[in-house]
C-alpha cells in the first residue's frame, strides 16, 4: 500500500474575489485524500478575507498579512505548512480534480524529484472542453534526471527556442524547498521563475504526470507579467543573475552559457531605451557563446525587419516612440 503523504496547498490571495471560490473548490474536490490548504490573505480590499474565512475546516488554515507581495504571502504558507509536499496555487487559477493524486501516486517512487503536469491556458472557463496544453510548451516539459539539462532547455540554450512552466504545475517535496530556500520577497517578476531554478537544481530530476493546471490568461491593465515599469525590469535582471549563478556553477556548457546568455539579453532588450542602465547591468554580464544569436525584438513583422536593417538598439526605441505617439 503506497504511504499516503500529507500534501499542503498554499493559496496567497490578494483581491481575487471572483475567482477565490472556484480556485478552493478545486482543491477542496480533490481525489488525493491528504491534504491541508493554508490560505495567505495579502491585505485584500475587496471581500475576499471575508469569503475566504467562510471556509471552516480542520484541515483549512487562513493567515492574513500586511501588504507585503506575492513571495512573501507564498513564504508564509511554507512556514506553517506541515505537509511533506507543497502544492502553490494562484487564486485565480485551479486544477484538476486528479492533479495532486496522479503526482503523488509518482512521487512515492521517485521521494527526490520534482512533480509536473500539463497547463491549459483559458480565458473563459466555458471554452475548458475544448482546450488542450500547448503543443509548444509541451515540448519542454519531460522526464529527465538530470536538472541541468532541463532548465538549459527551458530557457533556449540548445536551439533559442525556451519556454516556462507555470507554477501550479508542480507539485515539490518540502525537504528539496528547505534545501533551495525561501521565494526572493525583494522580487516581483519572474520570481517564480528564479524560485523555481533554485528548486529545480537542487532535485535529482524531474517527472512528468497526468492531471492538468488551470492557467487563468489575465489581458487586464492589472496583470505583473505585462508591467513595464522600472522596479519590474529591475526584478527581471536580479532574477536572470540568480539563474545565471544557479545554472553556471553547475555546468560551464556551450549550451548552458547560451541559454544565459539568451536570458539576459531579452532583458537588455525589453528594458531598452527606457531604462539603459539595466540594459547596460544585462548586457555587461553576458557570458560568452559559441553561436549566433538571433535578437527578438517583439512586435510583428515590421519590428523584425527594422531589426534587421537597423539593429536592436534603434528598432527599440522607434518603438517607444510609437507608443508615445499612440
């Protein structure tokens, strides 16, 4: 009979009243028997401490903290959890109701790896039926023993082509996140992705399972991953340095330098012209390649000729003005 571990679900919300009910359900309806849900309430304004603390139950457990962040809501839930695997989920987000026993049922057999699952993207859940996993992310995400080899993939050092996982897609030992530490509370872009680097590194693999993460894509002015501001592009340097520590004293790779590389330099190009001194930080810390690296500017096809011809620096700052204009 397979040990049936506890597995606590840390839940940080802030303001997420219309998705909160759902996001809990989810975990609340799950086929995995053992399970505690630690709620972290980041000073909402909107009702949802008040919805949140309608959920009474032995194994539910809410914490209300001063405005402090994503990270450091995430790191409170680690502190009281008493489980020996921690689930993170978005509040706005949920997953299926077989997501956390598919990767338990894997874990038993492999106690130093990490678990990770397939993420659907939607907007509006009527359109759940009919969606799938991104073909493209899904080439990323395998079974692998060797953790070097899979963020070196992920973020585009074999052929320029990366991707990311989202968060509610893994399911981690607790032991492996008291080796890697806690979030950075002083970042608030990608800090998932620097997390989970240190997280990734310090497991002997990574498995990859059924059940699905139910990714909410957010278009509202509000969403951090589209915020352009100068304390963002600061948290997307200081987050691409730490991978680039984590990952580089591990391996001196052709192929590890130039996923680094690649990192870096998409953050001197998004933060250029209107922040030069973090383009200039990023750039400065470029690790040498062996290949040609081709820029992504963004923007369509006419960015991308304006790249060529011009070069990055001065299809940029067409751009911005473009937007000044707009």
């Amino acid at each position: 009979m397979i040990k049936q571990d506890l597995v606590t679900v840390v839940i940080p919300f802030y303001n997420a009243s219309i998705y909160l009910n759902k996001c809990i359900e989810s975990v609340i309806a799950q086929s995995w028997p053992r399970i505690e849900i630690i709620l972290v309430d980041d000073a909402s304004t909107d009702g949802s401490l008040a919805l949140a603390s309608a959920y009474s139950a032995e194994n539910i457990r809410l914490f209300s903290l001063k405005k402090g962040g994503a990270a450091r809501a995430r790191n409170k839930g680690v502190l009281e959890a008493k489980g020996s695997y921690i689930q993170f989920l978005d509040a706005d987000d949920f997953i299926s109701v077989d997501k956390i026993e598919q990767q338990m049922l894997v874990a038993a057999q492999n106690p130093d790896k990490l678990m990770v699952c397939s993420t659907i993207h939607f907007q509006k859940e009527d359109q759940l039926s009919i969606l799938l996993p991104s073909a493209y992310e899904e080439r990323f995400i395998k079974s692998t023993d060797d953790p070097v080899y899979f963020l070196t993939r992920l973020w585009g050092g074999l052929d320029n082509k990366g991707a990311m996982v989202q968060p509610n897609a893994w399911l981690t030992p607790k032991k492996i996140i008291d080796k890697a530490g806690f979030w950075n509370e002083n970042l608030t872009l990608d800090d998932d992705g620097e997390f989970f680097s240190r997280v990734i590194l310090q497991s002997k693999g990574i498995v990859k399972t059924g059940g699905y993460n139910y990714y909410r894509k957010s278009t509202g002015a509000k969403n951090l991953s589209a915020s352009q501001t100068k304390s963002a592009y600061q948290s997307l340097l200081e987050s691409a340095l730490s991978k680039k520590e984590q990952l580089l004293s591990r391996t001196g790779s052709h192929d590890a330098n130039f996923a680094i590389y690649r990192l870096l330099h998409n953050v001197a190009v998004l933060s250029y012209p209107n922040y030069p001194t973090i383009s200039a930080k990023a750039l400065a810390e470029l690790p040498p390649i062996d290949r040609k690296f081709s820029v992504d500017v963004g923007a369509g096809k006419l960015a991308k000729i304006l790249n060529y011809l011009l070069g990055w620096k001065v299809t940029r700052k067409l751009m911005a003005f473009k937007t000044k204009l707009a």
